[in-house]
C-alpha cells in the first residue's frame, strides 16, 4: 500500500481512483500523518460483510463441550492512591 501526500492525491485524483479500482490501494497522508486510505468500492463492500464475532459465536455449529472451560476471573486488586 503506498502512501501519497493529500495535495498529491488531489492533484491526481482521477488516476489515485483508477489505481484503487485496480486493487492498488493508497494511504492519503497529511502533514505526515496518516488520515484515510483509498480503497476501491468493491473492496469496501467485501470488508462490509465481515461478520462480527458476536455473530459468528452465536451462528457456529460448535456444541457444549466444544471449548475448554473457562478459568474463574481473578478479583481485582484496588490500589490505595
């Protein structure tokens, strides 16, 4: 993924465009700082249906047994401040 500074970007926009549509993503830089990346439409909508891993517990085919038993949580400590 290669970065480019934001008044590259906005000098060059159309072709930024044309390379995320062709899978060559781009991290928008400004001031040095890393502030958005360019992804094309297709991989937005891929990276949208990841499901989330409250869906995917609830949803596997795993059965009581499946997983090794949880430790008990430890008590927490309060420090004097």
């Amino acid at each position: 993924m290669k970065e480019i500074q934001l008044k590259d970007a906005k000098a060059k926009f159309s072709r930024v465009i044309d390379e995320a549509v062709a899978g060559d993503t781009a991290v928008i830089t400004r001031h040095g700082k890393r502030e958005a990346v360019i992804i094309s439409y297709d991989e937005y909508e891929r990276l949208s249906r990841v499901p989330s891993l409250g869906w995917l517990l609830t949803n596997s085919p795993l059965e009581e047994g499946d997983l090794p038993a949880r430790k008990p949580a430890r008590s927490l400590r309060r420090s004097a401040f």
